[in-house]
C-alpha cells in the first residue's frame, strides 16, 4: 500500500525519504505483478494476437497511406440531408420549449430549461459524476436519460426525445460529413489526370484493450445502418480500380 504523497513535496507536508520511500514501493509493486501479468497475456492468447498484428503493421501503414478515395458529390448530398434534419429537429425543440430562438446546442439553455424552468434536480454533474452542489449541473445524454428513469412530464418528456434525435444528427453532420479531415490530390490513371478528394486514416494496431484495431478518423464506426445516414456510401473506388 501506498501512501498518498503525491506532489505533496511541493507543500512540504513530506520529507525526501518519504517520497523516496513511495517511489520504491510503487516499483516494486510492478515488478512483483509483470510475471503474473505475462503469464495472463499468455494465457489469454494475447500474445499470439499482438504477434499477428505487429506483422500487420506495414498493411496498416499502406492502407492509410493509399487511403480512401472520398466522393465529393455524395458528401455535399449526405450534407444537405444532415442539415435539412438537422433544422427540423431544432424546430421541433423550439415549438416543445415555445421560445423560437432556443439553441439546442447552448448547454446552458438546455440546462435552463430543465433545471430552472421546469425545475427538476440534476442527478449527474459535468465530470459524469453524481451531481450536488457544489457541482454544475450536466445536460449530456446520460444526465437526460437518468431524468428520464427518474420520471419526468409529458413537455419534458417530448424535449428530451427531440434533444437526443437532434444532437445524433448533429453529430453525424458534423463529425463524419461537414469536417472530414481529406486532401486533394492528383492521380494519373490511364494517362488521365483526376483530381481525387482523399481521406488517410492512421490505424492504431496496439491501441485499444480489447485487441480491435482502431482508427483515426475512426472510418470503422461510421453509421451505416439508416439509408439516408449512411457515411460508407461516401467512399468509392478511384478511377482504374
């Protein structure tokens, strides 16, 4: 067990020994546990799985720097949906609310309007934690789906549900559309020059806990499944292939 002195040099609570003192535990206490954690990953068949992946390392670094060939033509049709969307729902949020300027991104609006208006009691608080208070008060998804457990009135109800289909459309717009991070660049096919809007993922091999590969930006978790939400049909083949 360690004692909890940390930075506390700097107020003088403790002395160098003392400090010395920590440190040494907080070595030995990873030395006596990367045996048992070395024959875990064995055991596991971790070792196996990170064997595979570092000898797929050089297909993860051609696959982001070939990356994916972006059509710019679906991107600003998918942009246009996304953002018609994106004012209905506003709209509904505002005719729920019956203030014609309510900005559903405005947190402290959102706030407002739950905790003052309609004067529910925060239960989580900005840090994800359980709110009191000496804490603000949160207006993230989970904070809206605890007051929706907690129960909560039909106008409420009815803001809260449009809240949460605005901000995933909100989303999709903004993240996966509107700020793709591409470049163009120029490619020679066939003695033709084609002007190509480009997106290079990194991909992550040794990253996440569970073993997946991940990616920056994160192309594997882009929204298929609703037709007219669907990113991947973003990503054709370049010209030649």
């Amino acid at each position: 067990h360690k004692d909890d002195a940390d930075a506390k040099f700097v107020e003088g609570i403790v002395s160098d020994y003392t400090l010395h003192l920590y440190c040494a535990k907080d070595v030995l206490a990873e030395l006596r546990l990367v045996r048992p954690l070395l024959d875990r990953v064995v055991a596991c068949g971790q070792q196996w799985a990170f064997e595979t992946d570092t000898k797929l390392a050089p297909v993860a670094r051609d696959m982001g720097e070939l990356g994916l060939c972006v059509d710019e033509n679906v991107c600003a049709r998918l942009l246009t949906v996304l953002k018609k969307e994106c004012a209905e729902h506003a709209g509904n949020v505002q005719q729920i609310v019956g203030i014609p300027n309510f900005n559903p991104n405005s947190f402290p609006q959102v706030g407002r309007f739950l905790y003052k208006t309609k004067g529910y009691v925060p239960l989580v608080a900005t840090d994800g934690k359980e709110w009191d208070d000496d804490k603000d008060a949160s207006t993230s998804e989970p904070a809206l789906l605890r007051l929706l457990d907690a129960g909560v009135d039909a106008q409420t109800r009815a803001f809260i549900d449009a809240m949460l289909e605005y901000r995933a459309v909100d989303k999709v717009r903004g993240t996966y559309v509107e700020n793709l991070d591409g470049v163009v660049e120029m490619h020679l096919v066939n003695g033709v020059w084609h002007k190509l809007y480009v997106l290079h993922p990194i991909w992550k091999i040794h990253v996440t806990p569970t073993g997946r590969w991940s990616s920056s930006p994160n192309v594997q978790n882009w929204p298929s499944k609703r037709a007219r939400w669907n990113m991947r049909q973003m990503i054709v083949a370049p010209p030649g292939h």
